[in-house]
C-alpha cells in the first residue's frame, strides 16, 4: 500500500511541478540566459520562484488527497489510523459515536493544519501590489 500511494501521489506531484515550469513564460528564460546565468541559476533564481506561484494550489489539493487517500491503507489490513480507531480502540469501549467522532477529527485537524500552512504559503510568494 506504501509503494501504490508513494507512486500514486509522486506522478500526480510531478505533473504538477512540470506544469508550473511549463506556465512559466519562455522570455524568462531567455532573459537570464541573457544575463549570463547557467542552467541551474535560472531554474532556481528565476524559474521556480514564478512557478511557485502556479504550483501550490493545486499541490495543496495534492496533500490533502493524500491524507485521504492514506486511510485506503485499511482495506488490506494495514494498521493505520483508521484501523487503531475504528478497530482496536471501538472493540475495547464499546462506544461507537465517540471512536467515530474522534476519528473524524483528528483527520479534519490534519487536513485543515496542511491547509493553513499551504495557505500561509501561499500568501507569502504571491505577488504584492505595489
């Protein structure tokens, strides 16, 4: 199950990077090509810093699919959050809502925690009127 959502995630991630490079417009690079800069200072001092800003929305729905997609993990007998809850933790109280209610919680904390800091991210390369 590891390698299936490691794979999984890792192609739909790398989409996302080659599409925020592609975003990037071609002149960009021809400018620092014209200031003398080698392939690796464009990339990283011009490219991806513009491109950042076309790849974290869609990343952050990324992480959060994966959080989602994590507790899959269950279906073949993996001992994950879901199981520990919803398995180990329900047979020993008894208490169903409870186990359930607090399952549904730790995941939203997980996902709204990820949310926020790919927000405050986000925030932080946008461009800023000037």
């Amino acid at each position: 199950m590891l390698w299936a959502l490691v794979l999984y995630t890792a192609t739909f991630i790398a989409e996302i990077v080659r599409a925020g490079i592609l975003a990037v417009p071609s002149g960009q690079s021809e400018a620092a090509q014209s200031l003398g800069l080698k392939e690796g200072d464009r990339l990283r001092q011009v490219i991806i810093p513009q491109a950042m800003r076309v790849i974290v929305p869609p990343l952050t729905s990324q992480y959060l699919n994966l959080t989602k997609n994590s507790s899959l993990a269950v279906a073949i007998g993996f001992p994950e959050l879901v199981s520990v809850f919803m398995g180990t933790t329900l047979n020993q109280t008894g208490q169903a809502v409870e186990v359930v209610l607090v399952t549904m919680l730790i995941y939203l904390t997980i996902s709204l925690l990820t949310s926020a800091f790919m927000n405050w991210y986000n925030g932080r390369i946008a461009l800023t009127e000037r």
